[in-house]
C-alpha cells in the first residue's frame, strides 16, 4: 500500500473574501468569474477598495486535498507560503484537516509575501479572482521531494502553478519520480485564460504525462481552440484515460475508455462558486482510490462541489461522507 | 454638531473561529462561554490543537464601532495592532466598514504580535475566547488624543482594557476630555472575570463617570455581588443615568430616570454567539445617537444581537437598518 493516495501540487495562498456589487468590478477592473494575476502595488489598491473580508485558507490544489484529507484520505501537499503570519495560517489549517504539508518556507527576509487572493464575490455568488502569487510562485524542482511522490497513487497536479518560472522542471521532476513508481498522474486545467498562456504545454504534458484530467467547458474548449464542446471532449479522451469535465449546472461529463457517462448537478443556492471545481476534483479522486465506479465518483464530485457553494469559503464545511449517504452514494 | 457619535476604545483583535465539541474544551481546559486570557505559548499550542479555521476581525468595543459604522453613524475606534499582517487585516476591515481608525502602530520589531482571540464555538453556538492580547496589552494614554475625545457624543469603553498596566490611566485621560467638551461616557462590563479581576476600579469608575452601562446578567450580579438580579439592576440604575443590561434568551432590561423596559430577545438559531452583546451596543448607541427612545434602543440592540449569532464572526453580514424595518422599529 502507498503512502498517500494523493499528492497535491500547487500554488498555496490565503483568500481574502469579500462581497460587492457587480458595478464594483467594473469601477476596480476586475474580469467576472476568472482568475488574474496581479502584483503586490495592485493588491494594496483593490484591497484598499473591497470592504470588510475574512480570510480563509484556500489555494486551488490545497483546497481539492483538503477536500480528500476531510474525507479520510491519505494525502500530502506541495505549495510554498512564506515564515509570515498569514503563512501560518495556511499551513496550519491544511495540517489540521489531516493533510501532510512539510514544505520548506521561504524566509522571513524573502522579498515576497504568502500569497493571497482577493476573491470578490457578487449577489450571484460568482466570484472573481484577484491573485498576488508572491512567495508560491517560486516553487522549485527542489522543492518537490522525490520519495513523496513515488509513494503516491495519484499526483495532482494545479494548472495555475504553469504561471511559475520553475514549474515545468518541478512538474517534470514530480511525474518522474511518480509514474517511475508505478503512481499515476492527474491535473486541473485551473482557468481559461492560463490553459491560453500555457496551451502547448499543457497539451504536450497531456498527451504524454496524465491519465486523469479535471477542467470545466470553458477550459475545455480554451485547450481544443474550439466552440464545439463534443467535439473537444472527445478529442481529450482519446488522449487522456479519464477525462473529468464539469459544466456548471449542467453537470459533469466523464469519459474513459470509449464510455461515457453524466453526472446531474446536485441543485443549491450558490452563496459563494469559490472551490466548486477544487471539491469536485477532490471527492472525485478520493472515490477513484476507494475503488467506486466512475459514475459514482462524478456524482460525489458534485455532491462535494455543491456544499462548498452554499458557503463563503474553499474548505468543506459540512460532513461530504454523510452527504454522499444522504444521497445514497455510499 | 461634533464630529463623532461615538468614539470606542477597546482591545484590537483578530478572532480564530474554528468548531469543536464540548469534549475538546475539557481536554484542551478551556472554560466553556468565558473568556481567558492566555500567552503565546498556550496561544501556539491551542491553535495546533483546533481544527481548521477562519480569520475575522474581531475586539469587543471593534464589533461595536464596526456596528455602527454598518448603520452609518459618525464613529471611530482607539485600539494597538502591530505592523504586521493581522494587523493590516484588522485595521482594513474596521476603515472598509466605515470607521476612523487611527491609532499607532506597533513597530515591527516589538517584541508581541497583534493581539488574537481563538474562538472555540460548540454545537450549540456558545463560543468560549482565549485571548493572546499581544501588543493590544499596551495602549498608552499617549494613543489617547484629547481632541479626538472631546469632539465624541459618547465615548465607550470597552472593561476588558482594564486588563492593560497602562488602561487606568488612558481611560481617565479619555474620559476627561469627553466629558470636559460635554460628552458623555459609556462602558461594557465585558465579562464576569473581568469584574472580579477589578471591581474596585470598575464600581468607582460607574460611580463617578459612566453615564450608560452596558452588561449582561453575569457581569451584573458579580458586580454587585449578589444573586438577587433585581436588586443589582436597581443599584445600578440608582448609581447610572442609563443601564442596558442584556439577559440571553431573556432579552434586555433598560434602565432610566425610575422607570424600567423589557426589550424581548427576537429569537434565532444560534450559530456563533461571538459579538452578540458587541452588537446589541452597537446598535443601542447608533440609536441613542438618532434620538429614538430607550425601548426602542434595546429592541434595536436585539435585533442587531440576532443578526451576529446566526452566522459565524462578530461583524454584521446583513443589512441591520433593513432588519429594524422589517422589525417595524424604523
């Protein structure tokens, strides 16, 4: 038996929530319901702007191990905060969730701060991302230890960290030590607009790396250059083992081995979209380790997704396992 | 017309919001709805203990400005943060509600950090505070500006600042120069611990300067020393031109010039009961500061003092004046 069931890679930041109007967004310049990257003068702007916030530990991959970790899973993080206080917050909830999380924090001299992003959330519950990297952005091959990863079952690996200078010898070094064990590897696109910035890479780690790939329409059709949704999807099939896609209220599509199969979306009132994907990848790969069939393992990812929309905040709040028991999946 | 309508002094905090069963606060020896103060080195192993969770701005007299800045009225806030990230964050949601906050900052090699309180909240909503004061211990009189005070309509001071070497002093400080412009002066007991820890101190300062008294049922009968409720609040009211004292499911009794209210508590599911007496000040001033009569000051009180407990944190997530419309009390 591995050690972990699965390792997550990513960028590790703290989310600075806050609500507004929809006129707000426009006024500060902010894209609705994408992620952009921003540098530490513009975070001290908009942040000066937002009204009151909570900070809740967050970070796309973290939150998707969170998500495994809260379900019993065996599982470990890889993502860089700083020796700061809101660093110790982001490790500290991770550790306490029951998640390994032992990589080495940047000093307190460094010139960055921990990440943050300022996740504003509209009447809708859309939320648009704000993201100062700082620290996580320079995560490095060293960084990634190679005895972690060969004693995982699955990698997971965050499309976000493809904006980092070192991320592509970090993710190769990571896959290396992983596959070389016999692990498996699977990824998030993240986001539209970085599968734009990355698309070749992405596409080669694909077709030649990963045997499990999470993303929803929009990325989909960003990575295949496409508007015709059926037709990205199997084209990502015929590259990938599993492919994961969900498509909001419509649901999430899986496709493996020439089968394919829809998981409804479980209905909510949307409070706050921040995590929906990283739970719905989280559930999903917690139930591929338990050994449930692929349908099964869609239908909990939207369980999962649907709790952490009806909240502000990332994390699970809710017991998952008693939902997926309510809903009669386990 | 001066500049204020109220101006708070109290301990700047971040609260540390997690949940926990009754079971913990015996193993972890936390005494359960108080509050304790605690050092850093109980402060570090307590939040290794806790589960995952959520950073809110916080402080007592804090919620309370922050609650009548959320109503619109003139109003600003005296309390040490550090330079440092909680302390930013604090300082950002006090000014993002609307309120004047413009107390030194600690510098960034003083040897605490911004003070925090590490909220346990139980299932059944009770929230039991271990407070790390940090640099919050050490308001001087010099962060008392006298022009500041004088241009108040109420002062209100927060009784767990008693705890501070140096808050005796500040407080006299800040009550001389309100009351020498023709302001008048109000305080919260805090907590029954507090009183005992200095009623001396507490009953002088009633005695001699306070003109509106805000407590609950426990603060009162440690105060006076006694287990007989209504002989306390009629001490009070013959030593106070006003006493508001709330009393949980009960509501709040109010206290003038020989006559008395009963203000009944509006009933809600008790998630977090953190700044539920926070809020009831809040919103009491805000109104006494409007003119409205003292029943309906306390209804008011309720109505804000429901808002906070029905979700997590001590600042207002609703719109209170819409609240007291629909209550039918505006």
């Amino acid at each position: 038996m591995k050690k972990f069931q699965v390792v997550g890679i990513g960028n590790a930041m703290v989310d600075v929530l806050a609500r507004a109007e929809d006129s707000f967004l426009t006024e500060a310049g902010i894209g609705k319901g994408i992620m952009q990257l921003i540098d530490m003068p513009r975070a001290v702007d908009l942040y000066s702007r937002i009204g009151p916030a909570k900070e809740i530990s967050g970070g796309s991959a973290a939150n998707t191990i969170a998500g495994v970790a809260h379900l019993g899973g065996r599982t470990a993080y890889v993502g860089k905060v700083k020796d700061d206080q809101l660093g110790a917050i982001f490790a500290h909830d991770l550790r306490a969730q029951g998640a390994v999380y032992e990589t080495a924090l940047a000093p307190k001299d460094a010139p960055q701060e921990t990440g943050r992003c300022i996740v504003v959330v509209t009447p809708d519950g859309e939320r648009s991302m704000n993201t100062y990297l700082g620290v996580t952005e320079f995560l490095e091959p060293s960084d990634i230890d190679p005895d972690m990863m060969s004693q995982a079952e699955w990698i997971y690996l965050e499309g976000y960290r493809f904006d980092g200078p070192q991320s592509h010898a970090a993710f190769a070094k990571a896959i290396a030590a992983c596959k070389g064990a016999g692990g498996r590897v699977s990824i998030t696109l993240s986001d539209p607009f970085c599968v734009e910035r990355h698309r070749d890479a992405f596409r080669r780690m694909i077709r030649d790396d990963v045997d499990l790939l999470f993303c929803n329409r929009a990325e989909m059709l960003s990575m295949y250059q496409t508007a015709d949704f059926d037709a990205a999807l199997t084209q990502a099939a015929a590259e990938v083992a599993i492919v994961a896609c969900t498509d909001s209220e419509h649901g999430a599509h899986i496709l493996s081995d020439g089968q394919r199969w829809h998981a409804p979306a479980v209905p909510t009132k949307i409070v706050d979209a921040t995590g929906a994907g990283d739970l719905f990848a989280g559930a999903f790969l917690w139930a591929l380790t338990q050994g449930y069939d692929l349908e099964t393992c869609g239908k909990m990812g939207n369980v999962a997704a649907s709790e952490i929309i009806s909240h502000i905040g990332a994390r699970p709040e809710a017991d998952l396992k008693a939902l997926f028991q309510k809903a009669g999946l386990i």
